[in-house]
C-alpha cells in the first residue's frame, strides 16, 4: 500500500473517531476503496457497474455512511486488483456494526477458549434468532433507525460463527433464567422458533445449556448477567453489562470470584438433559 493511501486511512480513522457516531473503521474502509478505485482509473459509476451496486451505495460506502457487506467487498476487491487489502478491513467493518459500548468485548470474545455466561433476562445474543433479534432491536427505546437495526441484527447473527469455529473451538456454557424464555418477544411464532433453536444449539458438542428454574428464587447470580472468557494464552476476564454500560475485569483476585459464582450458579441450575426437556416443553406450549 501507498504512502497516500495510509494516509488516507490516518486521517479518516481520526476524523470519525473524534467527531462522529461512526465508526472509524467505516471511514478508513471508505478512504482506501475510493483510493484503489482512483487508482484503477474508474469512476463511482463506473465501479458500481462492475461490481453489480448502485452509484449511491458505493458513495455511502466511500464517505464511511455505510458498512461494506463481504459481497461487496469480494467483488470490490477482484475487479480493483487490491489483493486482498479490502478483505482485510471486513473483520472490522463487521465488528463495528456493534454498539460502541460492546466492541472491544467483542474483540476478547473472538479469542476466546471458553465463553460461560449468565443472562437473567433474555435469550443470549449467541443463541437468538433473526427474528427474535429483529423483534428485540425493534423495540429499542429511543428508537433505531431501521437501517441500524438492520446492521446489528446482522453484527449479532455473524457472531454466532464462533460457535462453530473449528480451528480453535470455543466451549460454551449458557445458564439462561427461566423468566428469560417465558418473557415474550415478537410473537408465538418468534417465541417457538427461538426455543426450538435453543434445543438445537444444545445439542452442539461444544454447547451446555442450562435454565434457572423460577423455583430456585436465591441463587449467587442475583447480582446480574456476566460473562466469563478465556483466552488463547489461558488469561481469564469477566465482563458485565448494566444498561449498556459494560465493565471488563481482569484483576486476578476479581475474576476468581466470578468463576467461583459461576461455579455455583451450575450446580443450582437444572442439568443440561432437564434445561432442554423444559425448553421443549415450553415450545410446545406455544
């Protein structure tokens, strides 16, 4: 790459970084595409023809208005000749289609060994459906913009690639309350296809499911949700989510404590064989 072109990216990086909502790396996405397409000698006309897009989404994207998708970035790539310089990027674009408040988490999730969580209110993110996430960010107050719903819908949906990421695998454990699966989300059919899909994703070698049940009133994770990852290189951290705001703990001492909970919280849960005869039970209720 050119020395224009890191500049470029420099210069966008900072400039969505400290005026803008928008991600920064939507911008420096956009500075290197509009670069490569000015190096090929084409217009934005002229590259949205060859790649099958509208002038005005390759515009968005150039300005860093909107996320490159990976089809996008494919055909972008092949017909500007940049040898893979814009799928390096798409990672990122991806990431950032996150809230603010949950990427860098996002970032310790994607190198993780094992993931244990604890969500007392609704279905985990790695576990919900297209409709059931669509029906939630739906009735996100203040409201979304629909594009935005669209885009965090689809963040959600490509994190769940990590379930069934090979090379490492990643071991889960998910211990949901029951009040989480009885709170109703879009509709009877949202609600049966999401419990339906839990019993599915409980089947997965790698995936432990556990339910709350709502007779167990006390029980050590009264405190909220959390979520305990380890790392690659075997470094332990806990992160937890009140209202958006998200605290990441890695102090040794701290994090012993969460996995001891944790510990406890298994065994106070139903078994995995119970969690999922439950699930199927409520599905068909439905």
């Amino acid at each position: 790459m050119t020395a224009v072109g890191d500049a470029r990216i420099r210069r966008a990086v900072r400039a969505r970084e400290e005026g803008s909502d928008l991600p920064g790396v939507w911008s420096a996405y956009g500075g290197l595409l509009q670069h490569l397409r000015i190096r090929a000698g084409l217009s934005q006309q002229q590259l949205g023809d060859a790649i099958g897009y509208s002038l005005e989404l390759v515009a968005s994207v150039e300005r860093g208005r909107r996320p490159a998708k990976a089809a996008f970035t494919a055909a972008a790539d092949r017909v500007l000749e940049a040898g893979g310089v814009l799928r390096v990027l798409q990672d990122e674009v991806d990431r950032a289609k996150l809230p603010r408040f949950f990427r860098n988490v996002a970032l310790l999730e994607a190198e993780a060994l094992s993931r244990f969580s604890y969500d007392p209110l609704l279905v985990p993110g790695l576990l919900q459906t297209e409709t059931y996430a669509h029906a939630l960010l739906g009735a996100h107050f203040p409201p979304l913009d629909e594009e935005i719903v669209e885009q965090r819908v689809a963040a959600r949906l490509a994190r769940q690639a990590l379930l069934t990421r090979k090379k490492p695998p990643v071991v889960f454990v998910f211990i949901v309350e029951e009040g989480a699966l009885r709170r109703f989300v879009g509709s009877d059919a949202v609600m049966h296809q999401q419990l339906e899909h839990l019993v599915t994703c409980a089947r997965m070698r790698n995936v432990e499911l556990q339910v709350m049940p709502a007779v167990r009133s006390v029980h050590s994770g009264l405190n909220g949700p959390m979520v305990l990852l380890e790392s690659m290189d075997r470094r332990r951290h806990v992160y937890v989510d009140a209202q958006g705001v998200v605290s990441v703990r890695s102090d040794e001492d701290e994090v012993s404590e969460f996995w001891l909970r944790y510990g406890m919280l298994r065994t106070q849960a139903l078994s995995t064989e119970e969690s999922s005869r439950l699930i199927e039970r409520m599905a068909g209720e439905l």
